[in-house]
C-alpha cells in the first residue's frame, strides 16, 4: 500500500488539460452531430425531437445510455465506502451495486403502462403521468421533488469531480484553500455539459452517451489489471476473507439501499425520458436491462476495490487514519502517473453522462406546458442554467456525498407510492369486504404529506434535533427538519460505521413509503366519502394553464372484484376504456 510520504502530484495545468479536452471531445461530437442532420432551426426553436428524442433510440442506445447517465462520478466513494468497511463487506457491495441497476427493472414493468396512460405521442416524463393521472397539484408536487432530485444528484457530481481532480493535483478538500479551485472545476463541469445539452437536447446526451458508455467500460476493464496486478496490491486468499464476511449490518444497509435508491430514481425525469425515447417497448425493456447489467458490474468494481484496500491496511481503517471513501485513492496512489490520467478521464466522462442526463431530466419538468400552450422551449434552458448556477454555489459547500443522496432520497421515499398509486384508476372492491378507492388528487396529496409528517415523527422518537456529520463536526440542520439527514448514533452516542448503518435508517425506509401509500389511499376513501365524484376531479385547476382539461382524472368509480374478476377480461377491460388518442392528446397536450 501506499506509503504516509507518497501523495498524488498530478500537474494542475495537465488536470485542466483532461478535464477540458473530455468535455471539448463531447461537445465537438454535439455540434458536428447537429451540423449532419441539417435541421439548424431547431437550435433556435426547440422541438419535440430536442425534449423527448421520441421513439428514436434502439435498445442498444438505451442500454448504453442508461449506464453511463446513471454512473456518476460518485461511484468511487459510494461502493468503495461498502467494501472498505468490514461490518458491510458483502452485503453493502452487493446491496449498493444491484440497487443501483434495480430502478432499471421497475421501469422495465412501469414504463409501458406509464407511457400508455399518458400517451406514446404525447408524453416526456413521470411529471406528465401526475398531471395526466391526477391534476395540477400533484403535477407540481412532483415536479417539485423531481427538481429537489436532480438538482442534489447535480451537486453531488459537481462535488466528487471537484474533490477528485484536487485529491490527484495533490490539493486538500478539507480545508479553503482549494476552494476556488474545485468551485472552478465544477463551472467548467457545468458550462460545457450545458453547452451541448442546450444546442441539441435529449438526442445529444443519449448520442454522448453511447461513446461515453464504452470508455466508462474499457477504462474500468484498465483499472481492474491495473491494480489487481501491482504487487504491493498482493492478497491471499486468507487475508481476504479475513476482512470480508456477511454480516447484518450489511444486509441493513442493503435493505436501505435497495428502498432509498429505487424511490429517488423514480423522481429522476432523465430515465423517464428514455422510456419515451425507445423505438418500442421492446427496446425499452432490452435496453434497460443491458444498462442495468454495466451498472451491477461497474458497481461491483469499485465495491471489490474498497475491500482490497482495507484488507491491505485494517488498522489504518479501523482506526479511521484512513478513510473508506476514499479507499479507492489508496489503490491508485502507488500505479504510474499515467493511470491518475486514466483515472481522470474516466471520472470526467461519468460525471459529464450523469450532468447531462440531469440538465436535460430539469429542462422536461415544464416540456408539457410550454409545448401545449406553443411557448418557446427555450424557457427551459434558462430553468436548466439557474439549476446549474445554485449547483456550483451548494458544491462550493463540499458536503460529503453519501449524506446528500440520503436526503434527497428520503424525501423521495415521501412520495413515491402516492405517485405510482395512480396507476389504479378503478375502485377494487376486495371479497365483499371493504373496496379500495382508486387514488384521488387530494388523497394522494395528503398521502405524500404524510410520509414527509412520518419522517419528522421518527426525528422526534429518535431524539434528533440537529444534523451533526459525526467525524468532521458540521452541522447540516437544526430542528424539525434534522432528521431528514439521517445521522443516527447508536446509543451510546457513537457514530455508526457508515451513513446508511443502522436499524433506524432501514426501518425509517421501509416505514415511511407504507405510512405515505397507506394514506393515500385512506384520505382518498375519505374524499369520495365526502365530495362525491366530484372528489374524483382534478383539486386544482389553473386558469389559462388547465382550460378544457377537466377529464385528466380518469380515477372511475367502477368496481373491480378480486375475487371474480377473470383476469384476461379484465385486460379486454382495460383496452375498452382506453381513450381514443385523439382524447389521449387533447388531455396531455401533444404539440
């Protein structure tokens, strides 16, 4: 391993040189790519091609695409952290890994019916579905916590890219000063992504996409021989099962993981719209499932690495003079400088598929209305470039990423089951017992209330009033709201070993999600109970933005019985009451 003395010594000038020459090649490619196509006045004027890249990618893009926007520069602390900590091993590294890729097998059973509700010709995201599903309030509720999403995962890559090129230019993070130079790196991060994400869209990260997808593949291939073979790497087998095992608080974390991962990317509008950008549902559901494989892979990678550097240097670990994010630094360290190259480049192109995924998921959250009420598309550029501008000011910040993803996760778990409620739209009457309402607007609105009042409740149970990082001292939030960070301490007032350990935190998860799909459907029973049908139309209408829309709900009081319902008529059903596209494009607004 890597000795107290040895430290990175990348020349800054050569950093800069990477990072620009990356981001230059996919810009490059972007404006070479418009040029080709010949339609230059969509530059000016966006169309629906520049916001959905509509049924347009063949499976192989999507694949592609899905692993290289979903893996950011982020993965070298997250997995890393699992394996280099000896009570998650195992459990973490496969938990964290296959979490990642699960969103991708939802959307692979959700996308058809989602883009069939709101319409194939009509739809770019999940936003659409609430609007389409239920009304204006929960259509902004969702794009409210869309936005919290991405713009967190946007600071999260603006920080580890940051922290990243300053560990290797041989920079402190902990300190100020190289704030101005992280803050440098994260403007430039933003500037370029957004340079070609605005000139061509969608079809210009899916392009990207493609190449940046098998250079994350053939780097990752590098680094494995890289530093599997260093001898100073060297392990046997004994003192590698030594320092794994399968222990429970892994598998806590795994439960946690699996909850956390799944509810917030449900909320990330830029997978949504590769569900609309497949050519056809097949396309879809082979793409995602290749992408999900690359991510399962890549994940296990990194998680693998974490455990070689700790089974290298326990009491350095243990003892926390080392730390487990950044074991995979440790590894690298000791290879020839042109591997910090490598390493570089790889980070860059992850973080530049992540950003630009996210930029383009921002610009879709209004894609529906601007299009609908024939308004220039370039309002959303702008949205995209305030998002950018209080990204680079948060990753300024530093926050460690681990703690950031948990919470925008949670808050995500807040709403992700009223949302996907939705999908039942006839009431289900169950063996003549009870029925089970199909979701209203204002149901499911006090649904997602009540899983953000569930959070706060289990911050009182617990006796967390104040988000304190354990080790560095900083206080994230004070009062109600501290517990959305989710830093428990044991009982004794010691940290857990990881950010996501504890019975707490997964019981948090799992509990939160139940309360907030439970309610939703309560308080909608209690809104048909005391409004009637009328209970069944939209809760909010804006005027001038809702004119004519007055059918979006379709949450019909026809009875299904469970118990008698032939399962193949049900599905002849459900054809029947489809309405006819020409319906379909009146009500979500088919430019």
């Amino acid at each position: 391993m890597a000795t107290d003395n040895e430290e990175f010594n990348v020349p800054v000038s050569d950093a800069w040189g990477v990072l620009l020459g990356i981001l230059g090649f996919f810009a490059v490619m972007t404006v070479v790519s418009v040029f080709l196509k010949g339609d230059l006045r969509a530059i000016l004027r966006p169309t629906d091609t520049f916001l959905s890249a509509r049924s347009s990618a063949s499976w192989y893009s999507i694949g592609l695409s899905y692993f290289a926007s979903g893996m950011g520069a982020w993965i070298v602390y997250g997995t890393t952290e699992m394996g280099a900590t000896r009570s998650l091993s195992w459990w973490g590294v496969i938990g964290y890994s296959t979490a990642s890729s699960f969103p991708a097998m939802l959307l692979m059973f959700l996308g058809p019916k989602i883009k069939k509700r709101v319409g194939a010709d009509a739809g770019y995201t999940a936003t659409d579905f609430a609007l389409a599903r239920y009304g204006r309030l929960m259509h902004l509720h969702v794009v409210c916590i869309s936005c919290f999403y991405m713009y967190i995962y946007m600071v999260a890559e603006f920080t580890s890219l940051s922290n990243v090129y300053a560990t290797v230019t041989g920079k402190s993070i902990a300190g100020n000063d190289s704030k101005d130079y992280t803050t440098n790196i994260a403007v430039a991060l933003a500037i370029m992504t957004w340079s070609y994400t605005a000139l061509a869209g969608l079809p210009a990260s899916i392009f990207t996409d493609k190449f940046q997808g098998v250079v994350i593949a053939a780097v990752v291939t590098m680094l494995l021989v890289a530093t599997t073979s260093l001898k100073r790497n060297e392990l046997s087998r004994d003192e590698f099962d030594d320092a794994t095992g399968w222990f429970s608080k892994g598998f806590e974390a795994l439960v946690t993981l699996y909850i956390a991962i799944a509810s917030a990317e449900l909320f990330n509008q830029g997978t949504w719209q590769r569900v609309w950008a497949a050519k056809s549902d097949f396309d879809m559901r082979a793409g995602f499932a290749l992408g999900a494989l690359f991510v399962t892979l890549v994940m296990m990678f990194f998680g693998v690495m974490g455990m070689i550097a700790y089974a290298n240097d326990r009491d350095a670990y243990d003892s926390f003079q080392k730390l487990a994010y950044l074991s995979f630094f440790d590894l690298l360290l000791p290879l020839p400088r042109f591997w910090h190259f490598v390493t570089l480049a790889l980070l860059t192109t992850l973080a530049a598929s992540s950003v630009d995924t996210l930029q383009n998921g921002l610009s879709s959250v209004l894609s529906h209305d601007l299009i609908r009420h024939k308004l220039s598309a370039n309002w959303s550029r702008i949205v995209v470039v305030v998002f950018n501008i209080a990204a680079v000011i948060q990753a300024a910040d530093r926050f460690e990423v681990v703690p950031l993803f948990l919470v925008a996760d949670l808050v995500c778990a807040t709403s992700v089951g009223p949302l996907f409620a939705g999908l039942l739209d006839k009431d289900v009457d169950v063996f003549g017992i009870f029925t089970i309402p199909a979701p209203t607007e204002l149901g499911a609105f006090a649904g997602c209330l009540a899983g953000l009042a569930t959070v706060i409740v289990n911050g009182e149970i617990n006796d967390v009033n104040k988000a304190v990082n354990p080790y560095t001292g900083k206080v994230y939030e004070k009062g109600f709201l501290a517990y959305f960070w989710l830093t428990n301490t044991k009982s004794n007032g010691e940290p857990y070993d990881c950010s996501l350990c504890g019975v707490k935190t997964m019981v948090t998860f799992i509990v939160v999600p139940l309360v907030s799909t439970t309610a939703c459907f309560v308080f909608s029973k209690l809104d048909i109970y005391l409004g009637g049908d009328k209970a069944r139309e939209p809760f909010l209408i804006v005027p001038r933005l809702d004119d004519g829309d007055t059918r979006l709900v379709t949450a019909r009081p026809v009875v299904l019985d469970v118990y008698d319902a032939d399962p193949k008529q049900k599905d002849k059903d459900d054809d029947d009451d489809e309405q006819p596209k020409a319906d379909r494009e009146v009500l979500v607004g088919d430019p």
